[in-house]
C-alpha cells in the first residue's frame, strides 16, 4: 500500500516537473523573437553574439517557420536568458546551390523584463515589463 502511495506520488511530482519545463521552453521561445530587418530607433540594446548554421538545400531549410524555430533555440541555448531577439536574419543559398547559411545577431534590449520572475509565472507570480 505504501508502494502505490510513493509511486502516486512520485507520478504527480514528475507531472508537475515536466509542466514546468514546457512553461519556462513556450515562455523562452514565445519572447525571442527573429526578424530579418533591424530594431525601431529609440529601442536601445547591445548585441551579444552572431549566429550561422549551413544546412543542406531543401524546402524545410528555406522554410521560414524552421528557420525562426532554429535559430531561437540557438539564440536560448547560447545567451539563455539574455537573449531577447535575433535581428538582421539572413537565408542564403551558396553559390553551388546546394547549401542553405542562415546568419542572425542575437540582442539584448536595455529594459528587458526579469526573465527570472517571468519563469517563475507558474507558481502564481505576476510579473510586468520594467
């Protein structure tokens, strides 16, 4: 009996662990955002770092939706939390026409909202952009 009761238990909480991973993955990859142009003047930032990966020439690496997804999980996985965008995205084809590069700049804005009070939403806190 004490075994089910562990084991209910130790369900709910992996449950509860997983819930909270895929709020903190939608509320990471919902903020960064990727645009091919540059940001409005007057929205002061500072540029953390480049990003460029090649792939193979196909229809889902020109795709624009992939290429978005792509370089917001190299954008988190590289800067984490200080990554708020990647601007001047970039998707190029080679000139042997057989390798797609896509080039971004992943950004910082100056008056971010705490990413780590935006994480913690889930256990009931509200939180408001500086």
């Amino acid at each position: 009996m004490t075994f089910c009761a562990c084991s209910a238990l130790m369900a709910g909480r992996n449950a509860e662990e997983k819930k909270r991973a895929e709020t903190v993955y939608v509320m990471d990859h919902a903020h960064v955002f990727v645009t091919p142009g540059d940001i409005p003047k007057g929205k002061p930032y500072k540029v953390l770092g480049e990003l460029k990966y090649s792939a193979p020439f196909s229809v889902d690496a020109i795709d624009s939706a992939k290429v978005e997804v792509k370089l917001k999980a190299m954008a988190i996985e590289q800067y984490h939390d200080d990554a708020d965008a990647v601007i001047k995205e970039n998707t190029d084809v080679d000139s042997s026409g057989e390798t797609v590069i896509v080039t971004g700049e992943v950004i910082q804005f100056e008056t971010s909202a705490d990413r780590e009070l935006m994480h913690k939403m889930w256990e009931g806190l509200i939180v408001s952009p500086k």
